[in-house]
C-alpha cells in the first residue's frame, strides 16, 4: 500500500482563548488523505482555519486531538524539534508574505534552507541547482541582487525557488498569488506546475481564489471537510 503524504483522523484543534468562550474550535476534521504526488488546490474564505491546517501540517502548531502523519511521521507523537527536523528536511513553504531576507542576494535567499538544514542537499549540487532554477524561473540576469531591488512577481518566483531548492517531498504554498496581478499570476501559477511536473513533489495551494481551480485536477473545500 502507497503510504499518503497527508493522513488526517478526527483532527480538532481550537486556540487557548482569554475570551469568555472557553477554547472555540477552530478545525474539526473527521478525514482527509493526500497522495504522494497529487497536486491540490485547497479553498476556503476567511476564517475557516486554513492557516491553522497549514501550521499544523507544517509542524509549527502541536497537534491537541487526533492522526495527523506528514510524509509517514505521526505529528501527535513527535517532540517540536522532530517536527522542526521534518519541516527543514522535507518541507518546502511559500509564504503569502515572501519572508526574504533582504540583506542577501537572490541566489543566497533560495539557498538558505540548505545552509539552515544540512540534510536537505544530501546527494544534491546545491550550487548547480540553484542556478537551475534560477534560470528555470527568469532570473538569471538578477542572481547577484538583492531581493529588494526585485518586483513583487520576481521576489515570489524567489520565494517559490527557495521552496524548491533541496529537493522537498512536499510543497505548501500558502496564499502566493494574493498580491500579484492577473498576469504575473498566470506566470508564476506556469512555472511552479512546470517544476511540479519535473518533480513530482505533493503540493497543497491554499487559496481563498477559485478562479485558481483551473489550475488543479483536485479541489478541497476547507468548508466542506472542516466541521465546525
């Protein structure tokens, strides 16, 4: 049997509240699998708790009831730096804001997680594919920038080589078209499933845009599986 790259069973989830309503639950997810090398587009509005999966699959929210396994670990059962482990090594996250650090070029940025964690570039020439993506997504007249000195479409083409970068078996992109227009939009949503089709990682695109559908063989909907 393949073993998923997401098993979800009876997850709930609330945060510690100083409110009058005592924990208000957050996430109430009675199933959901994910295949080793789906592409999935996952919808929902505002306030339905997509962040929160996010962090949780991502091994920055500790898990409080139920199974989550991310790439064939249990999250409930591991300490917060086995889980820090797992994200450095196998995760790759593109972030709705880039979080780039602006004092470094942009070959240096999409290297970073390789320099953070050393097992990430196991068996990789970090160097050779840097540059590979680096060409890949149309910045090899800007390597030796500064991330400022980009456009917004060219910091999140950075900000997704960095996801990349090391070869992870899964890829969360929370939110990255949310502050491009149409046409970087198309662009960038082209050259992410192009290196999806080379890679074949398992990716999960959050997004509150359906028109990104067409995009995606597979939608979830975080309103539909999320009962609360």
């Amino acid at each position: 049997m393949t073993q998923n790259s997401i098993r979800i069973k009876d997850l709930r989830f609330s945060y510690h509240s100083q409110l009058k309503i005592e924990n208000p639950l957050v996430l109430n997810i009675p199933e959901l699998s994910i295949h080793p090398g789906e592409k999935i587009f996952l919808y929902g509005p505002s306030g339905f708790g997509k962040s929160t999966l996010l962090n949780i699959l991502a091994g920055v929210l500790q898990v409080e009831t139920g199974e989550v396994e991310v790439l064939g670990k249990s999250l409930q059962f591991i300490s917060q730096g086995e889980r820090d482990h797992l994200r450095g090594e196998k995760i790759g996250y593109i972030f709705q804001i880039f979080n780039l650090i602006p004092y470094l070029t942009i070959k240096e940025n999409i290297q970073l997680p390789c320099l953070i964690n050393k097992k990430r570039s196991l068996g990789i020439d970090i160097e050779a594919q840097a540059e590979e993506l680096i060409s890949t997504l149309g910045l090899k007249d800007f390597a030796d920038k500064l991330v400022t000195d980009l456009s917004i479409g060219q910091q999140q083409r950075v900000a997704a080589a960095r996801a990349l970068i090391g070869n992870p078996q899964l890829i969360i992109a929370d939110e990255p078209t949310s502050s491009l227009d149409e046409k970087n939009t198309h662009e960038f949503m082209n050259l992410l499933l192009s290196e999806w089709e080379k890679r074949k990682f398992t990716l999960i695109f959050v997004s509150h845009d359906t028109r990104l559908k067409e995009y995606f063989p597979k939608t979830i909907s975080l309103p539909d599986i999320n009962k609360i």
